[in-house]
C-alpha cells in the first residue's frame, strides 16, 4: 500500500507513475474521501472540545446550587455526544472507502525501473548459456508434453480425469525428478545463508490482503470456504511470518525460503500454455523471499537474481535476464527482474523466475517494521522482497526439452543425480 501521506503531497508524481503503468487512478475521489474524513476529524476534535468544557461546568454549577444551569449543561454535553457519535459513524464509513481505494492502488516504479508500455518493451540484461544446435545433431527437437508421454512420466489424461484442464499426473521418474528438484533448490538456498519454512498453504483473507493479492487478484484466487484460500506462492505466507511485527535492525536482512504447491485459477489466461506444464492450476515452487533495510533492499534484490541464476546454471540450462519495464511491472512490485530460461518448443525464451523489490508496499499493508535505535528514533517499515527459486514444473519441462536426446531418452543432469538415486537416463516406454 501507497503512504497516503505522500499521495496527498505528490499527486503529480502519482499521476506519472499510473501513466508510466499503463493505469490511471482517480485522483479527484481520493481528494474527496481525504478532505471528507479529515474534516470530519477536524469536527469530533471540535465537539470532544465543547463537551469537556460543558463537562467542567457541570459539578461547579452543581456545588453553586444552580441546578437548572446544570441540568442544561448536562443536555448541552448529551446533545454533543450524539453528533460525536454520529460523526465517528460517519468517519468509519469515509476510513473504510479510503482504505479500498488505497488497496487498489499499485505501487510506484522506482527510478531503475525503465519505462515501457508493455512486455515488448522490457530490456534484456544478459544471456547465460547457448541454445543447443538440435539440427546440427541431426534430430528435431520432441516438446515436453510428448516427451512426457513417450517417457510415461507425465499423463494428462489422468490429471484431466482427475481435476480437469490444467492439471497433470506426474509418474515414476516423473515423480522423482519433482521432487529431486525442489529437494535442490532447498539445499542450495539453504547453503547459501537461506531459512527454511514449511508454512500452511491455506491461509486467511488478511494474509493474502498483506502480500497484494486481495483485493485485486482475488478471481485468481482459490477460495476454500470460511473466507480462505490456497496459496498461490509461498510468498503470501512467508511474508506474513511478521505481519504486525517489528523486527530489530540486528536480524536483517533476513532470508527465506520454502517448498510449496501453489493454486492459481489463471482466471485471466485463457488460451495461454495451454499444452504441457508451464501453465497449471496446481504446482510445486520453490520460493525465495527478504526482509531489509531501504538503504539495502536493491543490493539485496541482485542477490537474489544471482541465487536463482546460479540454480540454473547448476544445471546447465541456457537463460537470459530480462528488467521488466513499467507498463509490465507487477501490483506490488516497485523494480522486477524475470529470468527466462530457454524452451525448445517454443523456440524462444519463457519466465522461469521472477524476482521482485516490492519496497515498503507490502510491509504497510501487513505492517510489518523496524526498530534501529542507533540511527533513527522509532520505527520504520521494512523493505520486502520475493523470488523464484525456482518453480519445478517449468524447470523440468526445460530440462525435459533440452536434455533430450535422439532416441526419445532424457539425460538428467548430473547436479541431479544424487537426489534421483543415481538415475542418469530416463527411457523411453517400451
């Protein structure tokens, strides 16, 4: 959530910022409900005024023996309590329509952020690795939703008999290559100064309110009844660790990780990836994600591009770093970075991870803060950041893809192997 503070003092800076995301927010209602609610403010304070003084009149009228003055006084302060009540009526009406507006706005790109009307626009930053040379094998590259069924590994049918669209079987070395996965993406992030969580993937309407993605995300939500939902990233629930915490400067940045199937109803994706498993209802992630000081946030914020990097370059898949601009930023974020790794099957470059400094946004929202007695008196909101690191559905279709080999065989790579039993080959069924 935006300081309201700052949008009431920089309305111009708003107005450039919903431009530069392709959004527009309506700034003459934002004016309206602020100046209603602090007039109405104004008002109580004047009335709590008049009744304290009408209120100290009444025993010295009292002890004087004026009876009818003070009898009248006690009308004056019970005629006043009622327009106070009313009034408080009223500013809790203004507060909750101004809190919904608040919600619904974006946060501010900052300055590294470049300016851009859509995707076509973002910027790439580097490529790691080459796209390997099928042709000059001398076969034509299988995609992973028939490599998966050659292999026996995956089966839609099964998933689709089961659940429907967009959810798949994974069997056999299907099965261990997820789970393979995700077991290194833990053990390396672990290594490498991460925490690691098992949190509840059903969570409450706040917690997901914390993170951004109530209200506005919520027909991509998957509601479970009693007003909760399923996670749709580990993200909503490590976040929310701290909501309403304050943290002592000592502890940061604190780094954390964790496993988790995610829920998405993809509301707004229809016809997008609808063969394979690059876009599911259901799968598994594993997320990365940062508490931190502002003055350390965009430090941070690399540090995590080059966690989820150095995954893929464990195993040896060709990728590409691309700054998503401002027209392509997502709700809560402030700067993104996406790592795409490439897919023969699309002959082109797909999100495998997104990585995201989303600021003090969500810390307002979960008001999450922190204290550092020797540079500041009292508290600050903490800076939040978020991560892929990485999903296992999309990072097995890569592998799938392109460590095939001519035969119909997916080699495992090597980094891989340990976690997989020493398998080195998976077959084709016979």
């Amino acid at each position: 959530m935006l300081d309201i503070k700052f949008v009431r003092e920089n309305p111009d800076a708003v107005d450039a910022a919903m431009s530069n995301r392709q959004t527009s927010w309506d700034r003459e209602k934002f004016f309206a409900l602020d100046d209603d609610r602090r007039a109405v403010i104004a008002e109580v304070e004047e009335l709590q005024a008049t009744r304290n003084a009408e209120s100290k009149k009444i025993g010295s009228l009292m002890k004087e023996g004026k009876k009818d003055e003070a009898e009248a006084a006690k009308e004056a302060v019970r005629q006043v309590n009622e327009k106070i009540e009313g009034l408080s009526s009223r500013r809790s009406e203004l507060e909750a329509e101004l809190a919904d507006f608040m919600s619904r706005l974006p946060n501010i790109p900052c300055d590294a952020t470049p300016v851009g009307v859509d995707e076509t626009e973002n910027p790439e930053r580097r490529r790691v690795g080459e796209p390997r040379d099928f042709a000059a094998e001398g076969f034509e590259p299988k995609a992973h939703w028939d490599l998966g069924t050659e292999t026996g590994i995956l089966d839609f049918d099964r998933g689709a008999k089961l659940s429907g669209a967009r959810f798949t079987v994974l069997s056999g070395a299907g099965a261990t290559l997820d789970r393979a996965l995700q077991n290194f993406f833990l053990n390396t992030h672990i290594s490498r100064g991460f925490t690691e969580f098992i949190p509840p993937v059903i969570v409450n309407r706040e917690i997901m309110y914390g993170t951004g993605q109530l209200p506005k995300f919520e027909d991509d939500a998957y509601h479970t009844g009693e007003d909760q939902f399923l996670i749709p990233t580990a993200e909503v629930a490590l976040t929310n660790l701290h909501a309403g915490e304050t943290l002592d400067a000592s502890q940061l940045p604190l780094r954390y990780t964790a496993g988790t199937p995610c829920f998405r109803e993809e509301a707004g994706s229809a016809g997008r990836d609808t063969r394979g498993i690059i876009r599911q209802h259901q799968f598994t992630k594993v997320e990365m994600v940062k508490f931190a000081r502002p003055e350390e946030s965009d430090a941070e914020l690399e540090s995590m591009v080059a966690e989820a990097e150095f995954i893929l370059q464990q195993l040896g898949l060709p990728y590409r770093v691309i700054s998503l601009c401002t027209g392509d930023l997502g709700f809560s974020a402030r700067q993104t970075y996406d790592i795409e790794v490439w897919l023969p099957s699309y002959n082109a470059y797909k999100e495998i991870s997104s990585c995201s400094n989303c600021g003090d946004f969500q810390a307002r929202r979960a008001n999450i803060k922190y204290r550092d007695p020797e540079n500041f008196k009292g508290t600050r909101f903490v800076h939040t950041l978020n991560g892929s690191g990485l999903p296992t559905g999309r990072t097995m279709a890569a592998i799938m893809e392109n460590y095939q080999n001519a035969d119909g065989s997916i080699t495992v790579p090597e980094v891989l192997r340990p976690y997989m039993g020493g398998i080195e080959r998976i077959e084709p069924l016979a």
